[in-house]
C-alpha cells in the first residue's frame, strides 16, 4: 500500500500520526503546531481529554488532515457522558468538516450506524478502533475483530493491544501479515507497552499504513514523539519522490 485516503486528502504512506491532547482549546492548539513542526502528516485531536471545551471546533485546520476522537472510558480514554452523547460530538465533527473519524467497534451498532452514514454522505472517513490494555489477543481473535469493522462499513481498521513481551510484538506483525489476506480495507495496528514500542516503528514496514506519535505528552504507553518517529521511518522507508 502506498496511498491513504482520509476524507478528500490522498496521503503517501507511511504516514505520522500526531496525537495531541490538551485540557483546552489553546494547549491543544499549541500541541497542533508542534506536531506539524515536527513533521506530523496528520493531527489527530483527542476531543474526550478537553476539560473546557469551548472554542474546539477552531482546532480544525484545512492544512492537514485531522483524525477526530472522542474515546470512551472502557477503551482508555476519558469521555465521562452518555454514549449517546459521545457519538452526537462525533457527527458534530462531521458536519464541522474533519477529514476522518475514530470510532471504537464497542459501540452499540445503531449508533455506529449512525456514524458510518453521516460520515459516507459527508465525504469523512470512518477508523473503527478496539483496544485491549491488558493482553495482545491471538491472531484469530484480532482478525474477527477486523473482519467485524470491515462488515460495519469502516474505511480503515485498527487494532491496539498491549505487549507484555517481545514474543506478544512479534504476535501484532505476524497479524499484519496475515490480515491483508483476510480483508480489503487498510489496517492499522501496533502495541502499546515497553515491549510494544518497536511495533510502532516495524508495523508500517508490514502493512499499517500509519502509526501514531506524541506532540509533548504520550496519549498512549510506548509512545514516541513524533520527530523521532518521522526520523526512524525515513531511514527504513523513505518515501518515493
């Protein structure tokens, strides 16, 4: 794979995700321009972090994709409402014009539904995500977990799970492989944890088309920052001029 898209923009791959979070509109903001400067290709905004939330909607910039996320507490973020309400924020930021949208596949489908047709009619891309902060799953499991996002009409799938040791590393790059037999649609997948780190430099050598990375504070274990990660990726894939 050598291209991404992510609602009207088409992106070389591998791509670097800058993840920022921030309890207001102006460290958030102050985050999105670190990340740029370090060379992010896409900004992802953790809307569920905002304490005050006020003036959000001016983080969405037309310069570059951004990724909006409202994560749900059971999936290690920090969203305290209704689901009902997490996911009326989400079509908010569709109608607000983001480029893509995360959503976890634990969310009860009518409202999945939801999303993935007012995403479709507004040209946004739908990321269905599933996270598991305790274990790596087998390879059969986190490939049923794909196949489901895929049945759910989601443009990229991702799959993160935490590495208690290198063999459950090794486990995250064998199911790279393996799933792009399985399904049609881009999956993105690594490791959080010590042991994991490595997965988010290797896996898009084995088919994740983008990995994420920091702006000043880790939104994940294992996380590195993104002008590292922009650097480790050139010198294993430099892109194609």
């Amino acid at each position: 794979m050598n291209q991404l898209k992510l609602g009207k923009y088409l992106l070389k791959t591998p791509i670097v995700c800058g993840a920022v979070i921030g309890k207001n509109s102006d460290e958030m903001r102050a985050a999105i321009a670190r990340a740029i400067r370090q060379g992010a290709d896409v900004i992802e905004i953790r809307f569920d972090a905002l304490e005050d939330q006020k003036g959000w909607d001016r983080l969405i910039r037309k310069d570059i994709p951004i990724i909006f996320t409202n994560r749900s507490r059971k999936e290690g973020g920090f969203f305290r409402g209704s689901e009902e309400k997490r996911i009326d924020l989400i079509l908010e930021a569709i109608q607000r014009g983001v480029s893509c949208v995360d959503m976890e596949l634990s969310t009860p489908e009518k409202l999945r539904e939801r999303v993935v047709s007012e995403a479709k009619r507004s040209g946004v891309s739908v990321l269905i995500s599933c996270h598991d902060f305790s274990k790596t799953p087998s390879l059969d499991v986190m490939i049923d977990f794909v196949k489901k996002m895929a049945d759910a009409g989601c443009d990229l799938a991702k799959v993160v799970t935490f590495a208690k040791s290198s063999a459950d590393a090794l486990r995250i790059i064998d199911f790279l492989v393996q799933v792009q037999d399985e399904v049609t649609v881009p999956v993105i997948a690594f490791a959080m944890g010590d042991a994991g780190t490595i997965t988010r430099i290797t896996a898009p050598i084995f088919g994740s088309p983008l990995t994420y990375a920091n702006a000043g504070k880790p939104t994940a274990p294992g996380q590195l920052d993104v002008a590292e990660t922009k650097k480790l990726l050139q010198k294993l894939m430099p892109k194609e001029r």
